[in-house]
C-alpha cells in the first residue's frame, strides 16, 4: 500500500507531465520535497510534517516570489541609502558586515497564508497552512543604518527596492515601512538565515526582516532605502496586501477606501500532525502537534479541546518564548475524540477566544 | 428576460466547445507563460467574475492577450470555482542536507 507521502509524489508526478510545457521536473536546488504552488517564478509551500522543529530549516522554509529571481553579485551589490537624509550612503556587502552583528529569531508569514481554506474562493496562491516558518536572521540594526544616514525628521517611511524588477508592465516591488517600525530594534538588514548566508531564493545577499509583520514587507535583494515623507503609490503597497477594516460578508466587494495597509499578523495557529482525515492507531494515545504565531506578541498560551470546545486543556509549548516568534505545541489526548482548533493567547490577546477573533480548524482522525 | 436567459444558454453551451477550450489553452501558452508559469493561475478556482479581473490586470500588466474570449472560457471550463481542488505536486529533493 501507498504511503499518503508516496501517493503524493506519484500524483504529483502525474500532474506535471499532464501540466508541463517544457517545465522540466520539480527540483528546487537546496530544498527537500516541497508543494508547488509555482515553478516559474518557484512558490513553494512548506508540508505542514516539517514543522516539528522551532528553527525551520532553510531547506524546508516556504519561497514565495512576485518576479522572477534576480541574480545578484555579492561583488557588485550595493544597498543605497538616500532621499530625505544628510549623509546619503551607497554601502558594499563588507561595509555591512563591518557594522555590529545583531541577531533576531522571527517567524514569517505570508499574508495570504491559509487562503485556500477561503469560501469563496479568491484569487491568488491557494497556501494551504504551510506560507509561514521560523528562522534565526543574523545583520544590521535598521536604527543604526538609519542614523548612519542621518534620517531626517520629515522621514515618515522607508521605500524599498530590490534587484527583481518587473516583466513587461509588471509593477515593480516596492514596499513602504513607517518610521516607527523601521527603528524597532529588532527590525535589520538580514544577511544570515539560520547561520549560513541568506540563500538565493531567499533574498541573497540582503534582505528586510520585518519581524511580526506580513511577508511582503520582508524585501529580498534589497538594493535601495528611499526615506520619504509618503508611501509608495505602486501597485504592491497602495493596492496589494491591504486587508478590510472591517470584517466584510465573504466574497463581497469591499471599496478601496476600505482597506488599510496589512502591518502586524494576526494571531494564527496549525495543525501540523495529524493530517486532517488520516487514520490514528486504535488505542495509541493521539499526540497532536502544531504551531502557534502571534505576530508581534509573544504566544503565551495554547489550548486544545476534544470535546468541540466545552473543555480548554494548555498543550505544552516549546520552551523558547520571544515576541515574533513561533512556538510548537504538543497535546498528547485519547482515542476518538473530534479535536478543535487549539486556541491561545498571545500577550494583549486575552479574551481572543471570547471575542470570537479565531479562526477555528478542526482536525478529525479515524480510529 | 427570457432572451437573456436564451442567450446565457447559448453561451455555456459555446463554452463548452472543444475548439474553443483549445483555443483557449494555447493562448495561455502564448499569451502567459512568457512572464510566470501556468500553475499560478491552475491552482486557483475562480469565478467568471474574477478570470475577468485577473485577465484585465493581466493584460494591463502587458500579457498580449489576443482571444480574451476563449481564454476565459477554458479558464472556467478547468479551473472554475464549481471545479474539484487537485492536491499540489511535490518537488524532488533537492536539499544538500542529510537527515
């Protein structure tokens, strides 16, 4: 009999060969078997089964790109720091690793994590739960670049641009960042993810670490820093990756006056083990695993029901505790039960769980 | 309203004409794959109203589209919002790291 993972790769090899104008086969140098969402530019989701670790590793960390991937020389890279500054500074990839190292452990989600489990449907990547990882990101204090540069007082925002650039009339990717987040001391320039240099994929040589905020904020191949006293009014700010104010009806139109800049991420668990629908072991006790993020709050608390929710038990959490970050939790139940989506409260966040602002997932096994 | 409705007929049942949904994959192949592969827009289900928005910012965005028409319909005729969910393949391993 097929494994669920066996059967996987012989669909999915099937589909590729049903899918491939000259795609050529599904092979991403340095990651393990990933879901591809796309391979051209690659979108790779991380299967929830890797997150049995706190650092995910970067051979396992979910891709998510707009363009295609520029290839950088480390060489001839520059990150210029300009517009409404005194000391305008174009700095080389050894001026960076000249300036004091700081080191910060963050999650990172993509905004559009869990949108396949959307009714109706909408567009874009169908990310099942697996658009999210954690990583140690080693590099330089955006506060220390920023007075490096001598920012002004009118500076409101951070413009960022990377060395990918749009196909045909394909905007551009720049992201804006106010001030206040820019000289959050855990906000850098990250040239090390999880002790080796940022790979390729994942921005080569530097890219933005935004911790606790949505993914595209996170610029890779970062090259330039525009101080300004206005946002960008491209496409990938002033109209992507903005979410209603309110909550709207689903699959109703909400009026671009409407929506607001995503910035910190909502507070969101998953399920990793069991897979939803899988077969448990008559008698073997259910150990239940998963992660739990709270953006720009540390998660405190996971609780699992089995009973559809009368009954809230702590699962036990990984011991690192830090805002930004992930942390795994474990629940060890009994045979048989229905198991809800565990609920937990980040710092600022109790009362979530009254205040209905969960999504709630339920994974169910066969026994 | 009844010619409406007539009309409607008409068309899903032009929608469902083979030639067309030919026609329309290979102006997906022409008109799309230059800028980003085809499994960004085969993984999603969506609805005629949104193939329409994403066509119109494609376009905008420089996809030389040429036959709109049939290109919207073989998006609905596959990849529809009243069309099952295939599972997404998975890549070789390609990690340099033992485990």
């Amino acid at each position: 009999m097929f494994s669920r993972r066996k059967w996987m790769k012989v669909l999915g090899a099937g589909m590729s060969a049903l899918d491939g104008w000259g795609q050529g086969p599904l092979r991403f140098p340095g990651k393990r078997p990933m879901l591809v969402q796309n391979d051209f530019p690659e979108d790779l989701e991380t299967p929830v089964e890797y997150f049995d670790t706190w650092i995910t590793p970067n051979d396992a960390f979910f891709v998510r790109q707009h363009l295609p991937r520029p290839k950088v020389d480390a060489g001839s890279w520059r990150l210029k720091v300009g517009g409404m500054v005194s000391n305008p500074l174009t700095l080389t990839l050894d001026d960076l690793k000249k300036m004091p190292p700081v080191k910060v452990p963050a999650t990172l989600e993509c905004a559009g994590n869990g949108r396949a489990n959307y009714r109706p449907k909408v567009p874009g990547l169908q990310w099942s739960k697996g658009a999210i990882g954690n990583a140690e990101w080693r590099g330089v204090r955006m506060a220390d670049l920023l007075k490096r540069a001598g920012a002004g007082a009118g500076a409101k925002y951070g413009n960022f641009n990377g060395a990918d650039n749009g196909v045909a009339k394909t905007p551009d990717f720049i992201r804006s960042i106010p001030m206040r987040k820019l000289m959050h001391e855990a906000t850098i320039v990250a040239l090390e993810m999880n002790g080796a240099p940022l790979p390729e994929i994942h921005g080569f040589p530097a890219r933005l670490v935004v911790p606790g905020w949505d993914g595209a904020s996170w610029v890779k191949w970062v090259t330039e820093m525009d101080l300004s006293d206005e946002p960008s009014k491209g496409f990938f700010f002033a109209t992507a990756y903005r979410y209603p104010k309110y909550s709207p009806v689903p699959g109703s139109a909400v009026k671009p006056e409407d929506m607001e800049v995503l910035e910190g991420m909502a507070v969101v668990s998953y399920f990793a083990r069991p897979v939803h629908g899988s077969a448990a072991k008559k008698g073997s006790p259910l150990r239940l695993q998963g992660v739990a993020y709270a953006g720009e709050n540390r998660v405190s608390r996971v609780e699992v029901s089995t009973d559809g929710g009368s009954k809230w038990i702590d699962a036990k959490l990984s011991p690192q505790n830090y805002p930004f970050a992930w942390r795994l939790f474990t629940f060890v139940g009994r045979r048989g039960y229905r198991v809800s989506h565990p609920l937990f409260e980040g710092h600022g966040f109790s009362g979530a769980r009254a205040a209905g602002g969960m999504p709630v997932e339920s994974v169910r096994v066969h026994v | 309203m009844k010619w409406l409705l007539g009309l409607g007929f008409a068309l899903s049942l032009a929608a469902a004409d083979p030639a067309v949904l030919e026609k329309g994959k290979a102006e997906e192949k022409r008109a799309c794959v230059a800028c980003h592969g085809t499994r960004i827009v085969h993984v999603q289900r969506l609805s005629r109203a949104q193939w329409e928005r994403e066509l119109t910012k494609m376009a905008g965005w420089g996809a030389p589209i040429r036959d709109r028409e049939a290109l919207l319909e073989y998006l609905l005729a596959n990849y529809g919002d009243d069309k099952p969910v295939a599972p997404l393949p998975r890549s070789e391993d390609a990690s340099n790291s033992k485990r």
